[in-house]
C-alpha cells in the first residue's frame, strides 16, 4: 500500500518530511490548500491586469527593481528569470537530500502566499510523485532566500537543467519525458513563486538534522558505555540534582542518562568515587543545552518549511499583494552556528573520557587498556587521532553567520549565510562521529577489562554490536580500521531503532526519539 501525505491542512514535521522523501510516499493537496492557492492566483492575476507596481511581477529584480515590464512580456519574463538566476556551482547535493528540498517547496507553495498557478504547484508535485528529482548544485545562495539555487529545481520544472530519475541523471526535459511528464507553462509571477524561497537550505537542513539525530543517539550510548567502564557515579543523574537547577534541558538530559542506564551494575554497590572527573559528572549540563539547541534549530527549519515566507506575499484574504523580507533566515543561521558550538562541548568531553579510560591512575584499569603491560602502546597512540579530531570539530564550528559582502548594487546589503552554516555542521559530523568510536572502542574494552560486569540494556546492545565487529585489545595491533568499523555500526538503522528504546517517554524531539 502506498502512503499518502496530504499538505496544506496542517505543519508538516521534519520526521514526516524525512519519511515522505525517502521511500515512496505519493503528496496530494488538501481541499484547504486548493482553495488557498486558487484564491491566490486570482489575486495576483488581477494585479497583472493592472499598472500598480509589483515586485518581480511587472518590475525587474534587485537593481533592476526600477525596470517596469510590458504587459505582454510577463510570462516571458518568468522563464528569463529563472535562466539568468541558475547560478549554483560545484556538486550536487545528494539526490535524497534533493528531494527532501523539493518537498520543502511544494509544501511552502501550499500555503498560498507565492499565488503560484496551480497547474505549475500540480507539477511539482507530479515531479515528486514520479521520482523527478532537479538537481541542485550545493553552493551559490547566501541566505537571503535561494534563488540562485532553487532556478535548478525551478529550471527542471519548465525542461531545462538536470534531474535524477530512475538511478541516473538526465537533461531536465528528457527526465520528464521519462516519467510521462510535460513541462509546466508558466504564468506572471510564476517563476519568482518558484525561485524566492529557503526550501534549498531547510531541504539541507532537514537532512544534516535527521544525521545529526542518529550521531546523538550513538553518542548518548557511547557515554553511558565510557560511565559503566570507569566504574563511575550514577548519583549525578539524581532528578533532584537536576531539579535544583533546572537550566535549559538539563532535567531531561538527566532522565535520559537515568533510563540508558538503567539495570546497569553501576546502581549495586558504592561507587569507586563520590565526584568523577568533570566529562563524566557533567553529562547532564552538556546534554541539556546541546537537547536545546537541537531543538531551536529543527523548530525554527520546520517553522520556515510550513510558512509563507514568499516576497512579494499574495494576502488572498485582503486581496493584495505586499513586499516582504521573509525570505531572510538569521533564525536558522544562528540555530546551526550555536548548535555547532554546543557540539564542540560535547566532543571535548568524549575527547576527555577516552584520554582518563586510559589512564590506570584515575581508572584503576590496566595501562593505556593493554592487558599484557610492558611496551605495549595499547589504546594510547589513538590518542593523536582523537586530538586531530577534535581540532577538525572545533575548526568547523566557527560561526559563518557573523559577515556577509553587499551584492545587486548593494540593494540586498546583508545576509546570514545560513547555507554555510548548515554546510559546515555537516561538515562536523564526520570527525565527531569518528571521535566518538574511538570513545565507543576504548569503553568497550575498558568494559571488558573491568571484568565484564552487567551493563545496562542499552549497553548490552551496543557492546554486543561493537564486539560482533571489533575484538577485545589482547596485544598491540592496527587499530585504526577498528575505529571505521565502529563508526559503520554508528550509522547501522537497526542498532540505531535498537538504541532509540532507551528514549521513550522523554520530551524529545521526534528526530532524536523516532516518534
């Protein structure tokens, strides 16, 4: 049975969008949705009758906002349009996250305010449901909307730039031909409709979200495996310890630590220590702001992915049409800058709890983990690899959102970047989920070397996944590949489900809960 989704009747989420894009889910517009956008339409096609200037309906773009258009050239004007602005260069973005970022504008289309005609919003969505997927060179858009990037999606729609269907990549017009698709006619003001829109970026968002999701819930496991080798102190998940100070996410930061440790051997006897080293007993105030950024960055993707935030805004109900700066994404922008900087934290941390796992003086455990002493270097030399890491992380977290260079004869003089900075968040993901096998591999041996004592369920799963790839350290041997194969079990979907159980009941977002 094939799903539907039906849009316009309501927010769409970023778990629905992800679900949607991925398999083969068919999109259907609400009654609510027609009824929007054909009022709409009407509106922008009564200001196309007359002589009120209308950005980019009958005036040029930018600085050339001046330019008054004739009447008989406005649907000329809106190929022309999307022509001169497919300016997106180097590789294209994966055609999964391509089509996510098609979704994102079929569904802003739906609320109304582009006044987009309905038969072009009906072949987009005819796009999607065929398996047409534009695509989208991942670098010319600088925040202020993706219009640079958005004409490749825009330019498959009328037959022109290239689209992903059926596994390989097509000229646009032959991939529509392919799935028994015409181009779409456009109307006035139907390219701007298309072009003036963040989909690119919350599209890109939304994805580099969903992996981000998957590398905490790794991460999380991975901490609670490194507390349960060093023997520490559970009492610091205490709820009264959190509820003292509840500062942002923390309390659930400290109930999430609680329930994936739960029936692990750290609750049966006293514990080696009342106060652990600080990356161990502050878990729970780095979690909680790291829970909270996630959470302001993915509300504030979804919350432009389900808005109207076309310039210029058709007001059906007022029946005009109004010049906007919506298009502007600081929101976004500052959400990835800050998450990224909360993710440095993290790695610090992981970073701090592999180097003292090796460290017989703090963990009371053999010499760098190697159970045969002498010259053995053990788990020490990895040591290196985790520092260039870390350095790798925190390079990427430098804010992208600071600066921007005045363009289009200085009319569009400010802009947030938020591309760049979801772009080198993704960017972060890779040396942090590799920082965090190293932490994974040395917790599990410190597990082992610790005499195997009952862990917690979640633990259990992810010692067992580690140990089905990756042997305990006996003597000396090449590590390194070690450490990719754990970051493959990082990504395994099943473990991950596995993993997810652990997080039921808490207020999470539902890319990190699965709910």
């Amino acid at each position: 049975m094939i799903d539907v989704l039906e849009i316009g009747e309501r927010a769409i989420g970023l778990t629905e969008i992800v679900t949607a894009s991925a398999g083969s889910t068919q999109i259907s517009l609400s009654p609510a949705a027609l009824a929007r956008v054909t009022a709409s339409r009407a509106v922008v096609e009564t200001y196309a009758e007359g002589n009120e200037p209308v950005y980019g309906l009958n005036t040029g773009l930018g600085g050339n906002l001046g330019y008054r258009l004739d009447p008989t050239s406005l649907a000329a004007f809106q190929v022309q349009m999307i022509r001169g602005r497919t300016i997106g260069v180097g590789p294209a973005f994966p055609e999964t996250v391509a089509r996510i970022q098609l979704l994102c504008r079929i569904i802003g289309l739906a609320q109304g305010g582009a006044g987009i005609s309905l038969a072009v919003l009906e072949g987009m969505i005819a796009m999607f449901n065929r398996g047409v997927t534009p695509c989208i060179p991942g670098r010319g858009s600088i925040g202020a909307g993706d219009l640079g990037l958005a004409a490749h999606m825009a330019a498959v729609a009328i037959g022109r730039g290239e689209a992903w269907f059926e596994g390989r990549r097509w000229p646009g017009a032959e991939a529509l031909a392919a799935a028994g698709l015409l181009p779409v006619t456009l109307g006035a003001k139907d390219g701007l409709g298309l072009l003036n829109t963040s989909a690119v970026t919350c599209g890109h968002a939304t994805g580099v979200l969903a992996d981000l999701a998957d590398l905490l819930i790794f991460a999380t496991a991975t901490a609670a495996l490194s507390l349960e080798g060093y023997a520490a102190n559970p009492g610091i998940f205490d709820p009264r310890l959190a509820e003292a100070r509840p500062a942002g996410g923390q309390v659930c930061a400290a109930a999430m630590f609680r329930q994936i440790l739960a029936g692990s051997y750290l609750y049966d006897a006293p514990s080696r220590s009342i106060q652990d080293a600080l990356s161990f007993r502050v878990l729970s105030q780095i979690y909680g702001p790291l829970l909270t950024a996630f959470d302001t960055a993915a509300e504030a993707v979804a919350l432009e992915i389900n808005a109207a935030a076309d310039n210029p805004l058709v007001l059906a109900e007022d029946g005009v049409i109004l010049s906007t700066a919506n298009f502007h994404t600081p929101a976004i922008a500052l959400a990835f800058d800050s998450l990224a900087i909360a993710l440095c934290h993290l790695a610090s941390a992981s970073i701090q709890r592999t180097i003292k796992l090796m460290d017989a003086r703090l963990s009371g455990l053999p010499k760098y983990l190697s159970p045969i002493g002498g010259a053995s270097v053990g788990f020490n030399a990895l040591q290196k690899t985790a520092s260039y890491l870390h350095a790798e992380i925190r390079l990427k977290a430098t804010p992208a959102s600071l600066d921007s260079i005045p363009v289009s004869e200085t009319v569009e003089d400010h802009a947030p970047n938020t591309p760049l900075t979801i772009r080198k968040l993704e960017e972060q993901l890779l040396p942090l989920r590799l920082l965090i096998a190293i932490e994974a591999m040395t917790a599990a041996q410190a597990v082992d070397l610790r005499g195997k004592p009952a862990l917690s369920a979640s633990t259990t799963i992810l010692h067992a996944a580690i140990r089905a790839r990756v042997p305990t350290l006996g003597e000396d041997r090449e590590i390194g590949p070690d450490v990719d194969l754990i970051d493959g079990i990082a990504q395994n979907q099943a473990l991950l489900a596995s993993l997810r159980e652990s997080f039921k009941g808490l207020s999470l977002n539902p890319l990190l809960s699965g709910a």
